[in-house]
C-alpha cells in the first residue's frame, strides 16, 4: 500500500492511499478540493474512495466538489446527518474492503461524538484524524475525558509499529508542551529536538507510530505514574489526569 501525504489549508494534511495492485485510491479525508485534486495529479492516481473521520469542515470541505458516480464515499454512521453524501456507513468493529484490505473501524470520539478511525492492518497504517496527534490528541469538543481517553487507548493498542496519520501539523506545539507535562521524560526530550529540526527543515512530523506516542505523548501516557505527579495527581485516574493535561495544553 502506497500513501502520499500532502499539505492542505492553513495547517491541515490529506492522504492519498493506493493500492497498486487493484488500482483503487483513497482519501482519507477531503479538507480541500483544490489540494487533493492535485496530490492526485501529483501521483497519477484516481480517486476511487473517499473515507471521512469526522464531520468538522476542515475534514469535509471538498466533499462536495470531489465526490461522483465512480467514487465511493465511506463516514461515521454517528455523523450521517451531518456529513452530506455518504454512501456507506460504518460503526464500531465494521469492516469496508479497500485494495485488499478489510479496513476495520475504530468508533474514536472525544473531539467529537461520532469520530472515526481507519486501520488497514495488513499495511501497519491507521488514520486517526483529530483523535490523536503526533505528541497530542483532540481538542474535547463533543466528547468527555473518558471519551478520549477510551479512544486513544484503542489506537495505542494497536502494534507499535502502526503508522498514525493525524490531520494537523501541530506537533511542533504539541511537543513543547509535552515537556511540561512529563518532565522527566528523556526520550521525549531527544523527540523535542528531532520536531524542532524538521519543522526548521519543513519536513512534515506526520506519520507518526503507535510505539513513539506509547512513549512520549502524554495524552497517551495519562495513565502512567510520571504524567500523574507532573500534574499533581497522583493516585488519580487516567481519565482525570488527561482532563488536567487536556486543559493545561488548551491554555498553553
């Protein structure tokens, strides 16, 4: 399986996803016409399926315009009503094949209620949308703490080596707070350096891996003894804890 990241709106990112076998291409969401009709132009590709996380118009925004008779169109069943011209549905455990794949669906809410993420297994990628970030996760729109915290435990439960597209170019921000919030941490502070140097470089720090955040991001690592004494809640649940991270990173 191929991808091809791209550049989308202010600090947004699209991928393309195609199987060269089949032929068959997908975007894994669609936040501008414009930038993805020209990562396809780019690549040689045609644009055979559409796969949306969530509804925010930074995700949907060339819906409309991309979408056709030859495409199909796949978003969260929780999110039907607000996301216009899904041709299939999906929930929790559903399967849609895909060049190959049965890409399975992880109901991910938090930053929002019918969130979704994508996991082709059989190519180690999975693509989390807004849920989690490189170093971060969602800002909690429609969703609880225990949402979220829920959601990133399914994806971190993935095998480390899973590559995670997310759908922003935060981590520059994201990993300058996270040293805030796990202090002691040494293997996120070499991380720091290393998204400091590819953001002077340009170089995008998406994809990331389920291994790395296991061990750098504190949204993820809320359940572990460091995160907790760093914010002064030792003893407590993961689910508070990443409700203090949560609102200290909102205020950074």
């Amino acid at each position: 399986m191929e991808t091809h990241l791209f550049a989308c709106l202010s600090d947004n990112y699209g991928v393309l996803v195609h199987d060269p076998d089949s032929g068959e291409t997908a975007a894994i969401d669609v936040p501008e016409e414009a930038a993805v009709r020209q990562a396809l132009a780019d690549t040689g590709w045609t644009l055979t399926h559409i796969f949306i996380t969530h509804h925010h118009n930074d995700h949907i925004g060339g819906l409309e315009a991309l979408n056709g008779p030859d495409i199909k169109v796949i978003g969260p069943k929780r999110d039907e009503h607000r996301i216009p011209g899904l041709d299939v549905t999906v929930s929790e455990n559903d399967t849609v094949p895909f060049g190959g794949e049965d890409v399975e669906v992880l109901e991910t809410p938090g930053h929002t209620s019918g969130h979704v993420t994508y996991y082709m297994r059989k190519a180690g990628l999975a693509f989390a949308g807004d849920t989690m970030f490189t170093l971060g996760c969602g800002r909690l729109f429609e969703g609880t703490p225990a949402d979220m915290w829920s959601s990133l435990k399914k994806i971190s439960a993935l095998p480390a080596s899973t590559k995670v597209f997310s759908g922003h170019e935060y981590t520059l921000s994201n990993a300058r707070f996270a040293v805030t919030a796990d202090p002691t941490n040494e293997k996120l502070k070499a991380r720091l350096n290393e998204v400091e140097k590819k953001t002077e470089q340009g170089t995008p720090t998406v994809p990331t891996t389920v291994g790395e955040e296991l061990e750098t991001n504190p949204f993820v690592r809320a359940g572990t003894v460091e995160v907790a004494e760093a914010m002064g809640l030792a003893g407590e649940s993961p689910e508070t804890v990443l409700a203090e991270v949560r609102k200290r990173k909102d205020n950074f």
